[in-house]
C-alpha cells in the first residue's frame, strides 16, 4: 500500500527540560545510549552504516562550526559517514527523511538520525546581545518568531471567527497532555484563565500562548524492512514523506490565514502512503504557537478549512478524541529543541503505534490505534515556508 | 560496472572571486540560472521534484537563520522540498551526496544541489570581531585552520622528508591552472620564491600556501540515469559516493601524517565504482593548504604513503601527468566558497569528461580522457575530520 522500504527499529530521547548540567557532547552521548537502548532485540553499534545528524544552535547563536563527525566522533562510530543538517524547525524532521533516502537508496542498510539542542545554554540577553552585536539582519528590525505568526493568528481571527479563548485550549490541552509524558519539559496543567493573565508577548500572544525554549536530544535507528526483523518484532515502517515550501517574505505570501508549505508536504505524504487525514489515529503536529495548531488542522486535513478553532474547542484533537494530536505535550509542553524536535515526535508516535506506552509510562496516554498510521509534522524555518510532514504505521501491507 | 543509478545532466557557476556588488539572493538566482543554461537540451524548471543547498556561512558568521525555502523561494520554485546542508569544508559536495541519494531512493526523479557562499561579505576583522564578543569556543583558543593544518605539515617533513619546496610546488602548479581557467578567482602565476617571500602565517605555511576567501556559487542537476537522454547527449554517471569522518580532536587523532577520514571516504567510493585510483584521469581535490593536496594524493591512492612531495615534484600531478589533479585551479587559484567547493569540483570534472573545456574555454585547459573516470574529493570540518569523495564517469557501463 504505502511506500515501506525503511522500517524504524528503535527511537530513544532524553526528557526535555534545562540541561545546564550536560555539555552538548555528553547529550550527544546520553542520546545515542538511549536509541541503543530502545532496540528491542540489541543492536551491535557495528551494525550502523551511515548517520544523520539534525543541530541549529551551536552555529546560529555560538557561531561555531559543527559537523556530521560531531555525532561519529563522539559515540565511537568514527569512520562513518555522517551528514549534518540544519533546516529551521524542521530540522529534526529532515534529518530523519534524509536518512530514510539514504537507506532507500540501498548505499546503507542501517542508519542512525539523531537530534540535540542545547537552547538553554545562553541566557535570551546573551543570545540577543551576541546577535545585536553581529547586526543581525532580521531580529534587528523585530522579526523574531512571535511576530511572524501573529498576523496569521489575527488574519484567522478576522475570517473565520476564531477566538482567543480557543487558541488558549491548545495550552490547556497540551499542558494537560504534557503531564502525562514523563519526557515532557512542562508538566504542570493551565487554563483558559492563566494563559489569559499571563504576560502578552506579542497580540494575540500571551506566553502561555508560545512553546518555550528547551534543551533537548532524540534519535532513531532505521533499516531496510526487510531486516526490521533482526531488531525488533514490532518494527514500524515509513509510509510517506512529505516535505514543502514556500516563499519567505510576508509580501510574497497569497494568504495568512495556511501554511502552503504544511498544505505541500502532507499531499506528498499522504499520497506516497495511499491514504487520507481520516486514517490518522495520532498526530504529533507543530504548536511553536496556539494559532499554528489550528492552521495545523485544516493544513493537514483533519478538518475543513476555518474549522480549526471548533476542533480544539470539540474536543475533536485530545486523546480518546477523533484524532489525538500531541498526545507527549507538543512543543508547548514537551518543548522545541530545533534539531530533534522532528525525532521527538516520531519517537511518541512509534511508542503510541507499538503500544509501549502502557507498560512504561502513564496508560492515560495511551491513544487507541485503529487504523494503524501516525502523522508527523513540522512548519518553520526562514519565514515559516519550510514544512515536513512524515507517517508512519505499523502495517506491513 | 559502477553504481551508475544517477546522472548528472546539467553544471554551471558563476566566476569565483570577490562580489561585494552581489546579494546572497542575487548569487543564488544567478548560480539557479547558469546551472539552467548547462543542460545541453533545455529543462522545464518543473521538472526539477527537489532541492538541497549547501551553505554555512550565513548561519556561522551572520547568526542568519537560513533554511532551505531560501533556493526554491527565490527561483521561483516554492513548493519543492529543499534540505539544507552544512558540514564544513564538504558542505558542497554533501550537498551533492545526498541530492544523489535522493534521486537513487525513488522519491523524486530530477533534482537539484546547489552552493552558494560570500565569504568576503564582512571583512576578516568584523568576523573575527563578532565571534569574538560572541566568545567563539575554538577561535578564541587559537584554533584557526592553518594551525589545524600545520602539524600535518610539520610531521610530513619529519617523517618523510617532505620539504617546504616541494609544498610550495602545489601552488606554483594550482596558480598555472587558474590562469587557464575563466572561472578561477585567481589569475596570475606564482613561483617557489614567491611562496618563500610571502607572509608567514603559522609554520610552515606562507600565505602562498594557504587557499583564499573566496565569494561563489555552483549547482548541478541530476536525474535517473535512464531519463539522462531528456536533458543531454553527455550525461555524466555517478559511479561511486563516498564519505568518512575521523575523531575530532587532535589528542584523539592516531597519525599527524595523514587524514583517515579521506582514506575511509575514498575506499567507500572506489568499492562502490569497482574501480581504483589507477583508473582516474583528473582529480578535484581539497588543497586548502599546500600540504593537504601532498596528503591527498597518498589518502586517494594515486602515490605510496610518503611519497607525495616527490609526486608533485616529478610533475605526475599536473595536466599531461599521470592524473591531472586540480585543473580548475584547486581551492588555492579557484578558491574554497565552503558551500559550493564540492559543486564546483564536480562541475570541472563533468567539463573535462565531456571535453567541454575546448570549445568554450583555453584548449591548454583539457585533460585527455582515457579511463573516463573523474575523482572529486573534499576534508575538512570540525577538526578535519570529514571527507567525501565522489567518482564520477562518463562510461555507461
């Protein structure tokens, strides 16, 4: 049915939160350890031909050259060949589908994507004030990441009626989701009411209404599927990988009310799996901000366009509802650290689509699986054109 | 014969040098349109499915955020998927790599990878001044590339007898080769004296040893091998993709003699082509420093360990000898625009196999072709420890 070439036989992260205590190698490390650990049959580190590694920060805020060898040096896999990507918020995500080509390819049959951000590691002021100093081009003159979503929070507003109040449900569902997720950077629950006091960033965000920033790292194994069976007995095959774009600068955007870039890549993926937003069981979808959520919605399909508030508001989006969508926290709860952001989220879907996540974390998160397939999504980079949308499922045919 | 799954069906790039006049955007649009320009039959830019851009130092110098919707926004292309690479000093030809795997996986049928770097943007004393208030980790310490590069030159000396003559014989030859070549950023010859009597940067580097700052762009369309006849009478094959790290730091590395991550990467690539360096007509190789084109030529295979200070001595490296290496001018004449030195490499190696470079560009510039096989090769990144090597023919055997 779907495209089933590579099949994911491991997934590991480390719990989100402040690492202020662990270098970025040592994160590296404690990543790789913990995707080792999540084979289920073992793997030997020999096994693995070829990596992807998935990391903003250390040359966007610290200016310093990072590497693919960053990932083999540390973790003893020096000689492999290993790519470094760097793609906005989707980095995680691309990371991992360039992986997924490499083993289509048939150049490798084992392969290793691993993410890790350490976002925490300046203060906002050092970040800022390093950057001013550089003259940096775009934050400068206040295009920093609030700014650039709000409008389409207000534009959606306007149209379709959507209220503040709903897109304070998205906190209040993924903060409430996010304390159920032992990984989860936040794990206290919010209502309407606090996300309505806490301080305004930018109209109509209050910052409650924004995903923090988190330190984070996550990776996972895959093979050609016809191998999966040598790992693990519930392997978990890629069945689509969508990734699109769109033009960067506000003046060359037809709407702000979508994302065309999310609309392109989940097309792509949708039709290389041969299937639709109704076979979604659980969705682990990009909520940097409450408005992206609902745009994520009708952007992925799982409602009609301008419907979005109403499916929050529903009920349609929490776990037991029509379609469980970040069911770990989301990166409002669980965080955003860039590189492994993407990583994350198809480590939650393949506990959800195994269903590990009964015997070793909290039941309550367990989503029932129907229909057997996970969407994946990311929307950012450079003016928010960049967008990967990835399924995932565990049937074989 | 080879691996042979992709071709490659267009190059082109813009001349290498200073272009202060030129935006970032500019030299992309324009690099997108030379590359047009070399498919010998045409090309509807809807064909090309996808994109990857390589490029690092916006990201390392500017602490821009630039993610891969810069290419397809500005070529009029938004909607396709693009990832972008940054590894380093292989940046370009990674870039090359995985638009290859791209291709070979099935996922899309033609594909575009294209690099674009200004270095010269901000001077040297800007750069270093801003990552100096940013507290670079490494620059701070000293660790600039000639130091880096330095101790393999000092050891070669010791062990092999490698003499300051002969590694400045490297740049007398490379500086010949830019002068033939329109594109090199660099146009004039040098002589060993000239080498001796400039600037010392760190022992034993002159600054005559040492590879320029150099501004450029270059790209390269590929399809599925069997969809070449489309777009060219002369499809260029993919024969072999190599890549290989190395540990990081200096303390961790086994010889100061040579670079194990081109010998891995080189190995993978001549496996993979069924071929060995014995059957290589011309060769790109990385000479940032005189000394790493002495290392490459025992790394790649093409002389005995220690015996590559004799090898450019005796002429065997330059066009007319034994295999041809660096006919462009190298990274020294040409020049190294990180994100694109890899694309570029491969661009002259496809002129060459095709023998494009008599009709259109100095006739003295043509290597004769008898194997057909073309060696690219790139190290670099995070303490040297990244290489790519790629084999490219014009035999579709």
């Amino acid at each position: 049915m779907g495209w089933n070439k590579v099949a994911i036989v491991g997934v590991g992260m480390l719990k989100f939160g402040e690492h202020f205590d662990k270098s970025y190698e040592a994160m590296i490390g404690e990543t790789y350890l913990a995707v080792l650990g999540g084979v289920q049959k073992g793997i030997d580190p020999k096994d693995i031909e070829a990596g992807w590694i998935g990391t903003c920060i250390g040359s966007l805020m610290g200016s310093e050259l990072i590497s693919g060898s960053m990932l083999s040096g540390i973790v003893g896999l020096a000689g492999i060949p290993v790519t470094r990507i760097e793609n906005g918020c989707p980095t995680g995500s691309d990371t991992f589908r360039n992986a997924c080509m490499g083993v289509a390819s048939g150049l490798y049959d084992v392969a290793i994507a691993l993410g890790v951000e350490k976002m925490r590691e300046k203060t906002s002021d050092e970040g800022l004030l390093a950057i001013g100093s550089a003259g940096h081009p775009v934050l400068m003159r206040g295009g920093t990441a609030p700014a650039q979503f709000a409008p389409q929070a207000t534009r959606h507003m306007h149209e379709y009626g959507t209220t503040k109040e709903q897109m304070a449900m998205i906190g209040v569902k993924n903060h409430y989701n996010g304390t159920l997720c032992p990984y989860s950077h936040y794990q206290y629950e919010i209502t309407v009411e606090d996300v309505f006091k806490s301080p305004m960033v930018c109209w109509p965000f209050n910052i409650l209404d924004c995903c923090p920033q988190t330190d984070g790292g996550a990776a996972i194994i895959i093979c050609r599927a016809d191998l999966a069976d040598r790992y693990t007995d519930k392997p978990i095959y890629v069945a689509g990988l969508g990734m699109g774009t769109d033009y960067q600068f506000a003046a060359e955007k037809e709407s702000f009310t979508e994302f065309v870039a999310s609309q392109r890549a989940a097309k792509q993926a949708y039709k290389m799996a041969g299937i639709g937003p109704e076979d979604i069981d659980v969705a682990e979808v990009h909520d940097c901000f409450s408005i992206t959520e609902i745009l994520d919605y009708e952007d992925l399909g799982f409602c009609e366009k301008g419907q979005g508030g109403k499916f929050i508001e529903d009920g349609s989006s929490r776990i037991g509802g029509k379609v469980a969508v970040n069911p770990s926290g989301g990166l409002m709860a669980k965080g955003h650290p860039l590189g492994c952001t993407g990583l994350a989220q198809l480590t939650e879907l393949v506990w959800q689509l195994r269903g590990d996540v009964i015997p070793t974390q909290n039941e309550k998160r367990q989503v029932e699986i129907k229909k057997g397939y996970a969407l994946q999504h990311n929307v950012g980079g450079k003016g928010v054109a960049n967008s990967v949308v990835t399924i995932v499922t565990n049937r074989k045919d």
